[in-house]
C-alpha cells in the first residue's frame, strides 16, 4: 500500500431485517482487519425506505432473514435501490450477498405463491423447494483474482434452490456439501466484483484469506495486504473444513 491511509467504506444493506446468520460477524472480521493494517473502516447502514447512494461505499454488504422480512427489502431493494446498487457494481463497487442476500441479486425468487424482485446484478433464478432444506458444514473450490485455487468454508442452511444462467458463473465447485441446488455440484455465484453465496455462520472469520481479498479489492489495491498473525483464523478455517468433511 502507498503511504496515504485508505479508508474502507461499508455500507450494509438492512442491518436490523437481513442478519440472522451472525451476519455482524462479518462487519466486524472486515473492520478488525482494516484496524489492524492501518486501513480506516466506515460503517454506515441503508433500511427501508432509504435512498442509497452509489459512491457512498466501496463494498455492499447483504445478509440473510426470516421470509417475512425478506419480502419487505425484496420490494424495496426493487423500488429503491436497485438503480444505485447497479450504478455501484458498474463502477466496480463491491456486492456481496450472502443466503437471503444472494437470492435477491437474481433476477427473482419465487416463495410458494409469492414472487419476489430481485435486481438482477446475477444471472440467478430461486425456487422455494417442497423438499428437505439444505442443511449443513460446506467447503467449496474458488479461484479468484490475485489469489488462486483456494477454499472457504461455513454452513449452508436454505429451502431456495438457485439456478445458474447462461450468463452467471459459479462462485466456487462444491467439495462437500450441497451448494446452490444439491444437484450441480455449484456453489454462489460472482459476476465482476458482484458475489453472492449460501456460506454463513459467519463466512468471514472462518476464511480469513477471502475477508483479505474483499478489502483490497473493494480499495482496488493490487499488491498483497500486509500479512497478519493469523494462527487463529488458521485455526478457524481448519476446524470448518475438518466440519465439512475435508
């Protein structure tokens, strides 16, 4: 990094609605590891009814929540910040969504009778399954800019089965686990530096390296980050693919 200190802006999208997968526990993993580096940490939240401005952050953070509330930010996120979130990912913002949040960057999500918007920055489409829920310890295969073949690990706990457009790429190939459909063996889904996946529990403080990635490249610093003492995360990683079987 130049000696000017960077300051990372992250806004997260329905804080109080979209968080019942210990979703702060991402928030805090990207703030801890600015702090550490040096690297300024913003924080700001946009709910419903909130207008959203897209220069506002450099990365959108989106969690998961009960059906209820995730029909309420499907109508907003629809009306109110769909236009802003699309004007974010093309001047190559950050998105990531993760289980609820990942459904509705598709184009919708149908839920029994109801169909939700989604706002189309993923060639995604979910279907509420009448089967068994999708439950349990995953590991998937990703290869990202700058870092290569690597894993991350978490939980995947959802009823929605996502199906991948011609337009989309998997996020990663499932090595344990179910991952978007329990059929394909594809996990999330990333197109530019859009992302979306079912990996929760959190996903940042089991995937150290991937909380890394996410900083830099929402700062669009090329070089590597400055390494950190990271026998714990190590550790954390670890124990979350010995979970899922690997």
């Amino acid at each position: 990094m130049d000696s000017e200190t960077p300051t990372l802006r992250v806004c997260a999208l329905y804080p109080t609605l979209m968080n019942i997968y210990a979703d702060r526990g991402n928030l805090l993993m990207l703030e801890r590891r600015c702090s550490w580096r040096g690297i300024g940490f913003e924080l700001s939240g946009s709910g419903i009814g909130d207008e959203l401005d897209p220069s506002g952050a450099d990365l959108f953070y989106m969690g998961g929540g009960q059906d209820r509330d995730q029909e309420l930010c499907a109508a907003d996120l629809h009306a109110l910040k769909r236009e802003s979130l699309t004007v974010a990912a093309g001047r190559g913002a950050v998105i990531l969504g993760v289980c609820g949040g990942y459904q509705l960057l598709g184009h919708e999500y149908q839920l029994g009778d109801a169909t939700l918007p989604g706002i189309g920055l993923l060639d995604i489409r979910t279907v509420r399954s009448s089967g068994p829920r999708l439950i349990g310890n995953v590991a998937i295969e990703v290869h990202l800019p700058g870092v290569g073949s690597k894993t991350l690990a978490g939980f995947e706990n959802h009823g929605g089965r996502t199906q991948l457009g011609e337009h989309a790429t998997a996020l990663g190939r499932v090595l344990r686990g179910h991952g978007n459909n329990g059929k394909d063996a594809r996990e999330g889904a990333i197109s530019g530096n859009v992302i979306g996946t079912y990996l929760h529990g959190p996903l940042l403080p089991k995937n150290s390296w991937f909380a890394d990635w996410l900083i830099a490249t929402a700062l669009g610093i090329k070089e590597p980050l400055p390494p950190l003492d990271d026998a714990l995360e190590d550790a954390a990683h670890a124990d979350a693919c010995k979970a899922a079987g690997l």
